[in-house]
C-alpha cells in the first residue's frame, strides 16, 4: 500500500512548530511558554510525569484545545486560524480507544472511512490495506470487543491513518498494556512512520521513548527541561545505573573504591536486609558491567548480584529538573 | 453540509446501530416479548370483566392501544442505546469526524424505526392468532402503521435527549420507571370514561391516546370513545401531537448532541 500525504503543505519545514504556547486552567499552568520542532518522518516523544502539560500539548496542537498565547503550525498550517484544515491533516489517538465494541475490526475501518467521504469499494481497499499494514488481517473479522489491549491500540491507530495524516498524535498509546502489547503498538507505530506519517506520542517511559523516538522533549509543569536524541538524553544523565548487591561482612570502603575506579562516578552504599547494595552511574553499558566485577573480583569480593539498569524518569527528573537532591541523585 | 451528504452519513450510522441489534438481538427480542405479555396478561385475565362505553369486544380495543404502548416504550430502548453510546469512545470519535452533528441521531432514529416498524409486524401478527380483527381497508390499515410509526418518530427524539441528558445509571432507570404511569395515563387499557374526571381528562390528552384512538378508528375497532375532542378528530390529533413534540425536541436533541462533552 502507497500512503501519500494528503496535504498541500509545503513541502519543506517541519511537521510540527510551536513557540512559546500558553494554556491556563483555572491557577495552574497547563502550558507555560511550551516550544516544541518536530521534523517529518520523524517519531517525537513527549516525556514527562502525570500532569507535566503532555495530553494538553498534543490536544492544542490537534486544535482540540485552544491556545491563549504563543504560535503552533501543523504541516505548515496555523492552528489558531486554520482549525479545520489542520484537523484533516492530522490523526489522533487519545487515551482510552474510540472503538465499536459490537463491529469488527474491519467494520470499524470501513464505517469510518465511508464517514470520512469514501465510497464503499475504496473503504473497502482502504480498511484492508491498513489491516495488513498494522497485522491485524487475522483479526479482521471479530468484534472488537474479543480484541487484546494491544489489538484495540493498533485498530485505533489503523483508524486514525484512514486519512492518511501527515501527522499523527498518540497520547500514551502504551499505558495499561502488558509487554506484549506495548511491543506491538511500537511496531504500529513504526509501521505508520513506513507508511509517511509523522508521529508525535507522550509516554511517561523513558525506555519507550527510547525504543521508538528520533527525539525525546522531556517536559515538567508545562515547560519543556530537556531535548535531545535518546543517546544524548542518557548521556547527560551519566548512562546507565550499575547495581551490585554484596553480601554483609564486606568491607564497604573497599567496594566503593573498587568500583569508583572503574566507573568514574559517584558511588553509593546502602545498607539493606539482604546485605550491601552498590549503585553507580556508567556510560559503559556492559562493558561497565563486567569492569565492575572483574574490579571487585581483583579485590577478593564475590557479589551476590550484578545489575544494569536505565536510569528511571524519576531519575530523569531529579536530574534535569535540579530538585532537591535525593540519595538516588549520583553526578558523574 | 449538503442534505445528501449528511443522509448518507446517517444512513451508515443507521446500517452500525442495526449491526448491533442484529448482534445483540436481545433487547429488542426482549420488548417483543414484553408486549406480547401485556397484551396476553390484558386480554385474558382483565379482559373479560371490562365493559366499553359504546360497546365492542375488549380485545379489539386492547390491540391498537397497546401498537401505540409499544411504540412509546420504544423510547426506553432509544434512551439506552443512546446513553450507552455516548458513554464509549466511539462517541469521542463520531464527534472528531467531519460529518454533521444530527448524522448520529438521525441514523439513530433511522434504525430505530426500522427496528419498531419490525416490532409492530410482530405485534400486528400476534394479535391476528389471538383473535384481533381489523374492520378497516388496506388503505385505512396502513394509515394506522404510519401514524404508529409518526407517534414512535416523535417520542424517540424524547430518547435521545434523555439518554444525551441522563447518561448516568440512575436518570436512565428513572425514566425507565416513569415511563410506565405515562403510558397507563392513556386509553390504552381503559377508556377515560370511565375514570375518575379529571383523570380522563389527563388521559385523553396523552399523546399515546390520541393515536391509539386513530388507529382503533382506521382499524374499525370499538373506540370507547362517546364524546369529547378524540370522537370526531383522532387522526388529526394524532398527527398533530407528533409534530409538535418533534418539533421541539428534534432541536434539542441535536443541540445536546453538539455540547456532549468528554
Ligand atoms: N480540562 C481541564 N481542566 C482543568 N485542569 C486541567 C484540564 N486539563 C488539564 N488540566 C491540568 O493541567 C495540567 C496538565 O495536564 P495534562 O493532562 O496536560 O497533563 P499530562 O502530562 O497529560 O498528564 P497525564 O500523564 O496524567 O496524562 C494538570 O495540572 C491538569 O490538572
Ligand atoms: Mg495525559
């Protein structure tokens, strides 16, 4: 299937531009000077925690919210004055799935792409197109309500590419999935970038930021605090998280001296019940890893586990935000 | 939004809600059912101890009366469909798409009517086995389908509005109560005559009355009607009271469908 943009925007410039967006409600701020680039063909993931201003971004740049201040163009067109063009240049996925429980899954696609002006014949080819597109085809002819959160999430994002957007909006396509499918939604969403849209999602996961974006905005009480590339977000958090957890009569001093050497970081000692707990930050991934034990082994210490991890959004958080420094707060 | 173009985006509401019911066949089945026990608990049990003013076998009264019942309990299943709707998502979605605010009602009533026009065959062919005759010709028969099916237009436009208004659990049951003495304040089952007077006359202006009265007339059925407004003007009465409750509450509904929020 050959998915054209629908639209006659430009054809250069970004997908999405907005500068200095505001939105109030009530005292607090929703949106506070919210500037946001995102470059076609590219998957954007707003990152932040509940609340941070993410469904309120993504509804005012789908006109579904009005702005009071600042400026926003979708596919080079203005959302404050050109609501209705911008609505059939986009495709939305709120939270909860706009679905008929009763139809099938293809009765789904077909029903609203005939309410979208196709004839039956083009629905038709439409609504089957997509269904290969997203593997849903063997699902095709069951009530939705049989479907698998993740099958739904896929229908929903088969429905909004009905019109072939050239921008597509997912507000946390992934909340209440089990692994399965959030892996499933991710491939949709690759999917639907294959196919020419642009994709603009929030998720409060750093790892699914991680996995599916070109470029992450990390934003906190409706502003953004960082931008970058995955790689480059990680890295200004120091990497990676080492854990070694050690058994009780070893010698903290040592530990933390044996693995700050390798590490070049900060160490930290907890104490818990099942013995010593050491976290450092790493940029090495596994290399780190195994440094870190062959360090402790040199110094005659066996751990009784070895752990990488990424960094947490918390840790995401207290970092680029400058919070009150917590324990967890380690600088490299 | 040109008419065509919104009849088009109505009729594919309206093929969606029939999907349902030919999905979930249960409720309308069950208001089938319901009726046709009305009609056997009236018939039968009370029937043969009720005298009408005017005369006339009691049955042949109770048939058309209880074609108009069924037709204003059809709101009920209107108010439901309509309030379950508008609690799912895919309500979220009919409002996102480019397509006019009355498509989804109207295809709504579009279905629903389909759905009571099947209802009433069912009603009409029941009440042959048990022994209604109508009286009437053809033409006189089908004026009475249509005026039913009129009475059943207007009121599901009061559906609508109640299941947009009401969507909790709680108002959806109210209605569900109050729609039961509303129906029973009518000639019905028994003719204002012989009811208290002031009751009677509560009753003979029931809308449901006014073409129950019709149909009992276009059916040659006894109207147990002697004097008063529904003796000489049934049908135009019967006519009238639909459109002026369309005439208000189509506006309603349709604004309530364009504020539905969340
Ligand atoms: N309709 C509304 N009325 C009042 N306050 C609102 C409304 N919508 C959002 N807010 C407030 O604006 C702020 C940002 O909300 P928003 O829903 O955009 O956050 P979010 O990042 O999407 O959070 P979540 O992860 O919980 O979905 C919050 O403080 C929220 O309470
Ligand atoms: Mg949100």
């Amino acid at each position: 299937m050959t998915q054209a943009p629908s639209l006659p925007a430009p054809a250069t410039g970004p997908a999405l531009h907005a500068r200095g967006l505001r939105k109030h409600y009530g005292g607090t701020a929703a949106l506070d000077g919210f500037d946001l680039t995102v470059e076609r063909g590219t998957v954007h993931a707003l990152l932040g925690p509940n609340g941070a201003g993410k469904s309120t971004a993504v509804n005012t740049l789908a006109t579904l919210t009005r702005v009071e201040e600042g400026e926003a163009r979708v596919a080079g067109l203005d959302v404050r004055s050109q609501h209705a063009q911008v609505r059939s240049a986009i495709g939305l996925v709120g939270q909860a799935a706009a679905l008929d429980e009763v139809l099938h899954g293809r009765e789904n696609l077909v029903m609203f792409a005939r309410l979208h002006g196709l004839s039956t014949p083009a629905a038709r080819d439409r609504a089957a197109g997509l269904l290969e597109a997203l593997d849903l085809t063997e699902a095709a002819d069951r009530k939705v309500s049989t479907y698998s959160g993740g099958m739904r999430r896929r229908l929903d994002i088969a429905v909004a590419l009905l019109t072939r957007p050239a921008v597509l909006f997912l507000d946390e396509p992934t909340t209440g999935l089990d692994p399965r499918g959030r892996a499933d939604v991710w491939e949709a969403v690759r999917r639907a970038v294959a196919l020419g849209t642009t994709v603009l999602l929030t998720t409060q996961y750093l790892d699914e930021a991680d996995q599916l974006a070109d470029r992450i905005t990390v934003m906190d009480a409706g502003r953004v605090v960082a931008e970058g590339s995955p790689a480059e977000l990680k890295s200004r958090l120091g990497g990676d998280r080492v854990l070694v957890g050690l058994p009780d009569a070893v010698d903290a001093a040592v530990v933390r001296d044996a693995v700050a050497a390798v590490t070049h970081s900060e160490v930290h000692v907890d104490r818990d019940a099942g013995g010593l707990v050491v976290e450092a930050g790493t940029a090495g991934g596994t290399h780190a890893l195994v440094a870190v034990v062959r360090a402790l082994d040199a110094s005659g210490v066996t751990p009784t586990h070895v752990h990488l991890r990424e960094p947490t959004l918390d840790e995401v958080f207290l970092h680029l935000t400058d919070r009150t420094a917590t324990p967890e707060e380690s600088h490299s | 939004m040109s008419a065509t173009t919104t009849l088009r985006q109505s009729w594919i509401i309206m093929l969606r809600d029939l999907k349902h019911w030919q999905r979930e066949p249960w409720t309308p089945l069950f208001g089938i059912a319901f009726t046709i026990m009305l009609v056997l608990v009236f018939g039968y049990l009370f029937g043969g101890s009720i005298v009408l003013p005017g005369g006339g076998d009691y049955l042949d009264y109770l048939m058309p009366g209880m074609f108009a019942l069924a037709m204003m309990f059809g709101l009920e299943g209107t108010m439901t469909a309509i309030a379950n709707d508008s609690k799912r998502g895919v309500t979220q979605r009919f409002r996102s798409l480019p397509i006019s605010s009355v498509a989804v009602p109207l295809g709504r009533a579009g279905a629903d009517l389909a759905n009571s026009t099947v209802e009433l065959l069912v009603l009409v062919g029941g009440g042959l086995v048990i022994g209604w005759r109508a009286g009437g010709s053809w033409s006189e028969s089908l004026l009475a389908v249509a005026l039913l099916l009129w009475l059943r237009f207007a009121l599901l436009w009061v559906g609508i509005l109640l299941g947009l208004v009401l969507r909790g659990e709680g108002g959806v049951m109210a209605v569900q109560v109050l729609v039961w003495p509303l129906g029973f304040l009518s000639n019905v089952f028994v003719s204002p005559e012989d009811m208290p007077a002031w009751l009677g006359t509560v009753a003979q202006w029931n809308p449901v009355s006014a073409t129950a009265a019709a149909c009992r007339d276009l059916f040659g059925n006894p109207t147990g009607i002697t004097t008063g407004p529904l003796a000489e003007h049934a049908t135009t009465v019967a006519l009238v009271w639909p459109l002026v409750i369309a005439a208000v509450f189509v506006p309603l509904s349709a604004r309530a469908y364009r504020r539905l929020s969340g």
